[in-house]
C-alpha cells in the first residue's frame, strides 16, 4: 500500500513537473551571469542557449552587422588547428552549434548529449573567452556575412535597395517608415579594432543569460561557480533608444519581386494601436487569428483566390503592424483587394462574430498547450520570453488569452481598422502575357526595318 501511495505521489510530482514548463529554476553567478535551468523530458539530451543581449539594433545603421561578423568570428578557432579543429572538438563530444545574431540579442544555441553538457559548456566558455581574432579570420568572416547578405554590396544593389526592389514588402515599408536602415552596413570597412570592442563591451556575464534544458547534471551549478563564474563583470553599456519618429509612407506602393511571372502577392499592414492599460496585448493576437480565418472564408471558400491567404503580427522597432496578405494571381489582384476592404467594412459595422471569436480563443489556448514540445523547443521559448521571466517563472502565455474579453477584442480591432493602413502589391517585373507581347511587338518593330531596309537598298541601286 505504501509503496503504491509512493508511485502515485511520484507519478503526480512528475506530472506536474512537465506540465509546468514556466516554472524555470534561475539564478545569479556572482558576477551576473544568470542561468537558467529546467529538466526536460528527455533525459539523454541537453539543449543549451547562451544568448549575449547585444544585436543589429545596438548600433548605427552603417555599423549594424558588427555583432553578426563578431558571431561568425567566434568560430575561427581557439587554438592552431582554426574553425575545423574547433568544429572536431564538438563532433567529439556528439555535439551540434550554431548561433544567431537578431535585432536584440546573439545567442549560441547547442544541442549535446546530456554526459557531455560539463565538457560542451567548457568548450563553448573558451570559445566567446579565447578566441583569437586576427586580420585573416577577418577577411573569411566578412566574406561570409557578404553573401549572406546578398553578395557583394555593388553600386546597382545600393541603389535597388534605396527604390525598394527586390525586399519583403514589410522590410520595405519598415523603411519607408523610418524603422529600419535604407542601406545595408558595409562589413567591407570593418576594422579589427572596432569587432574587438564589440567583444570588450557587449561579451560579459552580466550581459548573458545561459539556458539548459533537458537531463541535467546534478554537478552543474558547483560546476558553473567553478568555471563560468571567473569571467569578469564589466560596467554595462546601454543599449541605445530605438528611433520612434515615424515618417511618412506611400498609402499603396507595387513592388517588383523578382523578373517573370504571373503570381502576385498582396499585403496590406495596419499599424497597431497603443491599447488601454486595462485591454491585454492578447487582444491583438486574437484579432490577427480571427482576421487570418475571416481571410480564409473570404479569399478561399467563398471565391477561390487564394490557396493560402494569412495575417501575421509583426514588431519593427517598437512600432507593431498587423498585415493581412494574400498570394494570388495577378490578373485578381484588384478584385481581392476590393473583397478585403468589403470584409473590413463589414467587420468595422457588425463587429467581431461571438462564436467564431470563442471557437478560434479555444484553439489558441490549445495550441499553447502542444506547441512546444521536447527539450530544444522548450529552450527556445525560453530564449524568445526572456523578458517575461520574473522570481522564478515565465509567463503563461494562456492566461492573456483567457483574460481578453469579445468587447476587448472587437475594440482593438476597430482601433486596428480605424486607419487606412498600407497596401504593398508584390509581382515580377513581366508577366507572360506581357513578355510574349514584347517578343511580338519586337517581331513585328524587326520585319518593318528589314522591309524598309530592302526597300531602301532597291532605291538606291
Ligand atoms: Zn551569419
């Protein structure tokens, strides 16, 4: 009997230690470095994300892709053997890297096999401690973030960039708007001097915040006072405002994506409303589901435009846009674009509808619950609610979901729709329609020349 009441209250423990992945164990290092640690499902496995809070929006616009080179040159290598004597050492241990530089942070992320997580964060500390950084890793770096980005930043693309040619339609509007930079940074110029201190000033512990999920050793936090707690705090340094003056952007604009074709895409981006204290950011979320299923309904079932038509909700400096968009044929560009400002009309006058509106809450609030699932997606929800994480928990992303009210939800969506917004039409350069024309016309223009040629040749013999 006992022994039965020990395996139920085992099973339960266990249980609700799954359930509860915003339950997260976090504490200081000495020296600020704050970690992060949950045990996961999987015991054989360890997901680690070292994420340094520094990225592109910590700089000037010509000076941008100074974190990302940096994060490419801390895989040059520790010691002689360089980036493929580093690369070895990983495989050895049964490990995978990569990392990534984003608008606010740069962060490591490593996937190992739980024996090894002491010797991978070992080689990971000497990685962003030890690296050596000379003027050769430079050149192969910058080489890289080059193509990366596109390729050398030649005269035409610099100019294509300033007209808006070839970009996603919202990075294009973003810098309409002033949100973004208009030019890409010249990683060319970038000195050796100027990655260094990138490193001196952004790469300190109090700067980091290290993530471990999974089947972790029990070792791990005498080991992390022992070694990851010797790196030296620094003074941090600010990160600078973000610019909020909006300029002004071109009601609807058409963008070229691209040479021949007959696809199109339409976006149409709404800038969010600063909403009440007492309204939840959730509302907008719920808006953006409702209006991708209210698209759905409209542009596939009841007309057959579009196969996958979705709205999306996304932050460009600290202005959001909520867009709907539509993939389409070019010929029904119009006829959807007039079929969406129909559906707004009609959603602006009746409001959103009670039972949808409850039914798409549900699956949203489910969805939470499956979404995320084993050790690596776990960390990476974690690595992306950092801000949330407070004495001891992230936030539960379910619970703004359960708090929005339809009045709540139907007011944000007024406030969304009160603005024109902006249309971004998407296409190639030619349609075939319009490329099999040109070869006519230039057909024709050709046996007119020939002909007035001969003609001219009879004449004058
Ligand atoms: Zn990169």
């Amino acid at each position: 009997m006992r022994c039965l009441l020990l395996l139920c209250l085992l099973f339960t423990c266990a249980q609700s230690q799954a359930l509860d992945r915003f339950k997260v164990e976090g504490y200081l290092l000495p020296n600020g470095l704050q970690v992060l640690m949950k045990p996961g499902d999987e015991r054989g496995h360890v997901a680690i994300r070292l994420v340094v809070g520094v990225g592109f929006d910590d700089f000037p616009c010509n000076q941008r892709e100074l974190p990302h080179l940096l994060e490419h040159l801390l895989f040059s290598g520790i010691d002689g053997s360089g980036e493929g004597g580093l690369e070895e050492r990983m495989q050895a241990l049964g490990g995978e890297w990569n990392a990534f530089t984003s608008d606010s942070d740069t962060t490591f992320v490593i996937e190992a096999p739980a024996a090894n997580q002491r010797k991978v964060l070992d080689l990971l500390l000497e990685v962003v401690t030890q690296t050596h950084i000379d003027q050769k890793a430079l050149d192969i770096s910058r080489r890289i973030v080059e193509r990366e980005d596109g390729g050398h930043y030649s005269h035409l693309q610099r100019w294509l960039d300033k007209q808006g040619v070839g970009h996603a339609a919202s990075d294009q509007l973003a810098t309409e708007l002033g949100l973004k930079c208009s030019e890409r940074s010249p990683v060319r110029d970038m000195t050796l001097e100027q990655v260094e201190a990138v490193r001196k000033d952004w790469y300190a512990p109090n700067n980091m915040t290290l993530i471990i999920v999974g089947g972790l050793d029990k070792l791990m936090p005498a080991y992390l006072e022992r070694t990851w707690a010797s790196l030296a705090a620094i003074k941090p340094t600010d990160h600078p405002d973000i610019p909020v003056t909006l300029h002004s952007a071109l009601y609807e604009r058409n963008l070229t994506h691209g040479w021949l074709g007959d696809g199109a895409k339409l976006h149409w981006f709404f800038p969010e409303p600063a909403l009440d204290d007492q309204v939840p950011d959730a509302a907008l979320d719920l808006v953006q589901v409702y209006m991708e299923w209210a698209l759905y309904k409209e542009l596939r079932l009841d007309h057959e435009l579009s196969y996958g038509p979705w709205s999306q909700r996304e932050a460009l400096g600290d202005t959001g846009l909520l867009s709907l968009n539509a993939d389409l044929d070019r010929a029904d560009v119009d006829r959807a674009r007039t079929l969406v400002a129909n559906m707004i009309a009609r959603l602006k006058k009746d409001g959103l509808e009670g039972a949808t509106f409850e039914r798409l809450r549900q699956a949203a609030i489910s969805r939470q619950a499956w979404s995320v699932q084993g050790n690596s997606q776990l960390a990476d929800f974690y690595w992306n609610a950092l801000p949330t994480y407070e004495k001891g928990r992230f936030e539960d992303p379910t619970r703004s979901l359960k708090k929005v009210t339809l009045a709540q939800a139907d007011a944000a969506m007024r406030q969304v729709f009160a603005s024109r917004g902006y249309v971004r039409i998407e296409q190639p350069l030619l349609s075939y329609d319009q490329l099999y024309s040109l070869i006519v016309a230039g057909a024709v223009l050709l046996v007119l020349l020939l002909l007035g040629w001969a003609t001219w040749r009879l004449k004058h013999r």
